[in-house]
C-alpha cells in the first residue's frame, strides 16, 4: 500500500472536501448539543434563587474538538486501506511465557505489602496498599464475581451491588448481634448473598436479557431502598457502625499485651492490619479466580459460555436454562457477598451506610467487566487495576489540581468516561478491549470466519 | 372521601408524567425490540434543558409574560431533547444493530451513565430550585373539613398531557410517518422491501419519544420545583415499569400504565407509608414481568429463532 500522504487518488481533494463538509455538520450538532447545558450553567446565588452564568469557552472547545475528531476520523477511513481480517489462531509457542508472566506477577503480588513497606515507610505505605492494592482486589474480585454472570453465563445484572450490600450488612449484623468473628461471618456472608441469588433468581431468570437487565435493577434498588428504611435493623442513613474488626486467628490488631504485635514480639504499627486485609482480599480473589477457572472446565462452565452465545440452541439440546442461569446467578452472589463482608471490616473500617451501594456502583463493576472483555479473567482484572488505580492515581497529581482547580474531583469525571468507553466499547470492539474470550470450546474445523465477526448464532 | 379524591388528583398528575416517558419506552421497544436505557436520562437531561432556557429568557432577554415564555420553553425544549436522542441514536444504538444480544443495551447504559454524570459535570451536584411559577390554586370542599385542592400547575400538566397524546395519537394512527413507524414494528425487512427508510423512521421514533419526554421534563421540573442530576434514575424506571405493566409496545398501554403506577404510588404514599413508595412501584415491575410479561393492553411475545 503506497504511503497516504503521496496518495494522488482522483477526487482526493473532493473527498476532503465532503469529509470538511461532513465535520461542519457534526460541529454544528455539537453546537446544538452543547448549548444549554454546557454554555449556561446554573448557580445559587446568596438569595438561593438561582442565576446563569455564561461559559460560551467550554462551547467553542467542544464544537472545534467535534470538527477535528470527526474530521481525523473520516480522512483516516477514507485513506486508510481496507485491512482484512485477522484470523486468531491459539499460539501454542506463547504459552512458557505466558506461564512465566503468570508467576513473576504472583510473586510481586506476595511481595508487595513488604515492597512498598520497604520504599515508603509504615506511614507512608499504609495509603499505597489501602487506598491502592486494597480497593483494586476488592473490584478485581468483585468484577470477577460479576464476571461470571455477565461474562459468561450473558446475564445482564445491573443490581450486583445489592449482593454486595447483603454480604456487608449480613457480615455486620451477625458480628454484632451474635458476637461471631471474622472467619465465621465471612462464609455465613457469603452464603446468605448466595441464598439471596437463588431466592431473587429463581423467579426472574427465565426472563428475556433486557427485561432481566431491568429487574434485577430494580432488586438493587430495592435492597438499598430497604436497608435506608428498615430503621430498626439497619439504623437508615446513620448506618452501622462499630462492627468488630478482623482478627488475625483471634489475636487483634490493637496495641495491647494480646494484641497481634506483641504476640510476635513486633513493634506495634497500624500497617500491620493492612497488610493483613492485603493477603486476606488477595486470596479470596484468587479463590473466585480458581473457581471460576475449575468451573469453566465443568459442564456446567460449557453450558453457561453456551448460554451466552445462543439460549434457544441450548434449551432445544435438552440443556436446563434455569438451573444453569441460578448457579452462575447465586455464585455470582456468593462472591459479591462476600467481597461485601471483606468491605466492611477492611476499607468500611467497621462502618456500613445504605449510601456505598447506589446504582452507580453497579455500574462501575459492570464497566470494569465491559472494558475488560466479557468472560476474560485477566482482562477484567486489568480493567480493574486502570480504571479504580487510574482514579486514585488522578487524584494524587498535583499539577491536575492546577489545570481543574483545587476541587478538582476525578471521580466526577470517571463515570462520565466510563460511560462513554461502555458505547464506544460495543461500538468497536463488543467483546472488550484489554482481552477477549471465546468459549472455551467449539467446533474448530467448520467455522469459516471468527466467531465475533458474526452475529450471535448465525455462521 | 376528600382525602381520596385529593390523592387521585395528585396521582393522574404525577402519571401523566409517568405516562410521558413510558411513550419513549414503548415506541423504541415495539420498533427496534430494546429497552432504551438512557429514556430517563434523556428526560433528566430535558428538565435541565427546560430550566436553562427558562431562566434565560427570564433573566438574560428579559421575556416577561409567562404564557410566551412557557411556550418558547415548551417548543426549545422539546427541540433540543430530540436533537440529543437523534444523535444518541445514530451514534450509540445504530452502529450496533446485528450486534451481539447483550450490546444494545450495554451501551444504552453506557449513555445513562454519560449523560448523568455530563449534567453533573456541567451544572454541578447540588439540587437546582427552579423559579416559583404557577402558584395558584383552586380549592373545593368545605372550608372547616379537609379541602380538596386543585393547583394550576396541575392543570397544566393534565391538559398539556391530553393535548399533546392526542396529536401524537394523530400522527401515529393518521400520517404517512406513522404508518411508516406502525410497518417497521410489524416487519422491518418487509418495510424496507416496500420502499419505507427504516434508519429514518427508527431516527424519527426516538425523536418523537425524546419529545414526549421533554414536556414530561418541563412539567415533572415546573411541578416539583426542583430538578437535580440523579432525576432520570428512578423517575425512568418507573416509567419503563408503566411501560411495562400496560403492556410494552402498546401506545395506549403506555398511558394507562402511567396513569396506574402515578396512582399507585401517590395512594401507596398517602395510606400506607412513604418509605416505601418506590419498593411498591419496582416490585410491581417484577410482579409484572415475572407473571404477566405481555402487560395489560400488550401482545404476548412469540419468541423467533
């Protein structure tokens, strides 16, 4: 293919015409988009009436970036060779490295708390491995949990926070009321998420995707609608709060002649809580991992990636959709659940409010699972570590603060990015960007092209 | 029986709105067979819009009389909410039609979640109190006992409803577009076949719906005099839940539905507890969906393979 830029292609300059033409009609579009909303903001003035303020800047901004992206986006399809598709082929000669990424990344994954430990110090460690490490495990385990669900049984379920919410308030209730440690709440959370699953499922499940999509957003809400108004049980808006912390096999993390440093004969520190809470949420995310990867062996993990890919073909080869879709439903709760409980004592610091459950949240697990390809493990846990680690990191940059303002806040601005990449995800790339997962088997020899080049049960 | 006849007042308001959105939810899902996700926030989106224009002829030109006002606000409003979901459409649900089962609707969530968050981002968090207008009220009954009130806004609301359902009722049972839009829900490669621009009529089915939800937008903000960024989350469920019980697909449904669930919330609230409202209203949707999934005016699903 010659280079583009010595292209001389009859009606080149014709074309760059249309395309200058075409990017005046988008801009133009940006315009009308962008007018109320963006060129006149509303603000309180000290009478509480409200009064306009002009930001005519913001508009020209939008409008000159719409011409250009358009503008770039169709010379660069106009000129561009028609590249043909690729073919995936599984690389047998990739596999001693993959093996070999996998290991270093477990290692440095176990050596991490004592990695940064060593770079930081105690106090300056504690932010990196709980507002960072912490909090990324929790979404990696909690993207893997929806993973299973949306990625591959093709559940849409848009009210995963509310199993989230029954493992943190489950784990609350029974630590306080019956006085159970952390190791026997931990499982009984989980398991009660997973009873809610079946219980919530079992009459929804045969439902078409979109209709399931909405009612299980209605459950989430439900859920957080219950534990705001259940006075009595949840104490509302106040929320729980004093839940007893995690023990290390019963030895506190507190500085007394019991606690988990003297027993060890350690200086006492608070970073040694947190890096307990590390390995404890490291494992149970690679608990689901394990589990999920075992599953998707089993039968039943082939008749969840075939209920993906085509619900008709799978009732009429005698396949029981229900049973299939409650399993993948209740062990997806199950992991919510129980990244729940883990929540609370961790990251809640004993404190759970009906407010960390909104639909917001659900929504940002469903992104991380979108973005990360649906049904890839690694890709999901990838989506995880930039989006949740992209966040934080935004708001360590000093010199963001300088261009935005000192209020400058990202997380007002990662959803608003979040919910585009979603679009511009389905658009381009429907089976995620960081990865993609195929069933884990299918006739090999009779297909003639991938199995996403074409539509769902055709080919 | 003044209390009752108060809260039924208050309920075909409160489900004219309902009804007003429900319409862009069932219009999309009898002709491309999606749950248009982003619908409450499209109608968010048009309060906010409605409230902006508002203020500026108020405060900017300077237009005093309220009916002219109110009226450009009606008509800007309703022009620039189509304009969104025209471009929404084109730009996150065209591209996707033939996709995968689950992609529509991902990226239908994708735009809710952009649109909130581009109000948010743009007009700020905080709950927005829209100028006081409209404040009169008529008021029945006997002056010592409990009385029956009846606001303008009220009127509005009602009248603008059935003024502007009847002449969408026209154009769908009536012109050359609604026929158009009727053959494309029935068979969409018959109609293509027989010379009807599918992409225009589904382009124009959005538009018409976004429409609707607009008015819905200008009265759901002149009435509650307040509009915030969240507004389209729980108000377009319960819509879609309208939708839904009057059975989605059908136009009469739509407004039957609304008018049902306005009802059933404002009595749910008024005799029982208003905690618990809105758990009243989504377990209807499930109730609904799980046990009669055509609605009450819909037409049962044949499932294609």
């Amino acid at each position: 293919m010659p280079k583009q830029s010595t292209d001389v292609r009859p009606g080149r300059a014709g074309a760059i015409a249309a395309a200058v033409k075409d990017a005046s009609g988008t801009a133009l579009l940006a315009l009308g988009l962008s007018f109320p909303i963006l060129a006149l903001r509303t603000d309180q003035n000290m009478a509480n009436q409200l009064v306009l303020d002009q930001r005519w800047g913001y508009v020209a901004v939008a409008v000159a970036l719409a011409f250009l992206a358009r503008l770039l986006y169709l010379l660069r399809l106009g000129f561009a060779a028609p590249t043909a598709p690729r073919i995936a082929t599984p690389d047998a000669d990739r596999a001693p490295l993959v093996r070999a990424v996998t290991i270093a990344g477990v290692v440095l994954l176990l050596a991490f708390p004592f990695l940064v430990l060593a770079a930081a110090g105690p106090t300056g460690a504690i932010k990196w491995i709980d507002n960072f490490a912490i909090q990324i495990l929790i979404y990696v385990m909690l993207g893997w949990g929806l993973n299973i669900v949306v990625g591959l049984a093709g559940l849409l379920d848009l009210g995963y926070v509310a199993f989230y919410a029954i493992g943190a308030y489950a784990f609350a209730l029974l630590a306080q009321h019956y006085d159970l440690g952390f190791w026997v709440c931990l499982p009984l959370a989980g398991i009660l998420a997973a009873f809610w699953g079946v219980l919530l499922g079992f009459p929804v499940l045969r439902l078409r995707g979109d209709y399931l999509a909405i009612v299980t957003l209605a459950f989430g809400e439900i859920i957080r609608l219950v534990a705001i108004n259940w006075v009595d049980l949840t104490r509302g808006y106040a929320g729980i709060s004093g839940v007893p912390r995690a023990t290390f096999f019963g030895l506190p993390f507190e500085d007394s002649e019991d606690g988990f440093a003297a027993f060890f004969g350690l200086e006492f520190l608070t970073i040694h809580r947190t890096i307990f809470f590390f390995y404890v949420i490291l494992g149970l995310a690679a608990m689901t991992n394990w589990v999920t990867l075992r599953l998707r062996r089993l039968p039943v993990g082939r008749a969840w990636e075939a209920l993906r890919e085509d619900e008709t073909a799978c009732r009429s080869l005698g396949i029981n959709t229900t049973n299939t879709k409650l399993t993948a439903f209740s062990l997806g709760a199950m992991f919510g659940g129980l990244a729940g409980a883990f929540y609370v004592t961790s990251r809640g610091q004993g404190f759970v409010t009906p407010e960390s459950f909104t639909f917001m949240e659900s929504a940002l697990i469903l992104a991380i699972v979108v973005l990360g390809g649906l049904g890839s493990q690694v890709g999901v846990a990838i989506a995880a570590i930039v989006l949740i680690g992209g966040t934080e990191l935004l708001r360590e940059l000093e010199w963001m603060k300088q261009i935005f303002g000192r209020d400058f806040e990202p997380t007002h601005y990662r959803m608003l990015i979040f919910g585009l990449a979603m679009v511009l995800v389905m658009i381009w790339k429907p089976r995620g960007v960081i990865s993609t997962r195929m069933p884990s088997i299918f006739l090999r020899q009779r297909r003639a092209v991938r199995a996403d080049l074409v539509g769902e049960g055709h080919g | 029986m003044e209390y009752f006849i108060q809260q039924v007042i208050n309920g075909v308001t409160l489900g004219s709105i309902y009804g007003l959105i429900a319409i862009g939810y069932t219009m999309v899902f009898g002709i491309i067979g999606m749950v248009n996700f982003a619908h409450g926030d499209v109608f968010m989106l048009s309060a906010f819009i409605a409230l902006i224009i508002l203020l500026a002829l108020t405060q900017i030109l300077g237009i005093t009389p309220l009916a002219l006002a109110l009226l450009i606000v009606l008509i800007l409003a309703m022009v620039l909410t189509s304009l969104w979901a025209w471009a929404i459409e084109r730009l996150a649900y065209r591209p996707l039609r033939g996709s995968f089962r689950l992609a529509p609707l991902i990226s239908a969530i994708g735009m809710s979640i952009f649109l909130s968050n581009l109000v948010q981002v743009t007009q700020g968090p905080r709950n927005k109190p829209v100028p006081e207008i409209l404040n009169g009220v008529f008021t029945f009954g006997d002056p010592a006992g409990y009385t029956v009130t009846l606001s303008y806004k009220q009127i509005l609301i009602v009248a603008v409803t059935a003024l502007l359902l009847a002449a969408f009722w026209y154009v769908v049972q009536m012109t050359s577009i609604g026929r158009a839009q009727r053959a494309c829900e029935q068979d969409r490669k018959m109609a293509a076949l027989l010379g009807v621009d599918v992409d225009r009529t589904i382009s124009l089915t959005f538009v018409m719906g976004a429409a609707l939800a607009a008015v819905a937008g200008l009265l759901f903000m002149i009435y509650y005099g307040v509009v915030h960024f969240n507004d389209g989350f729980v108000p377009g469920v319960k819509a879609f839940t309208a939708a839904v019980l009057g059975g989605i697909g059908s136009l009469p449904g739509a407004v039957l539905g609304g008018l049902l669930i306005g009802l059933i919330e404002v009595l749910w609230a008024g005799y029982f507890s208003n905690d618990y409202k809105d758990v009243a209203t989504f377990s209807i949707l499930v109730i609904v969906l799980v046990f009669l999934p055509s609605g009450l005016l819909g037409r049962p699903e044949v499932e294609k393979v």
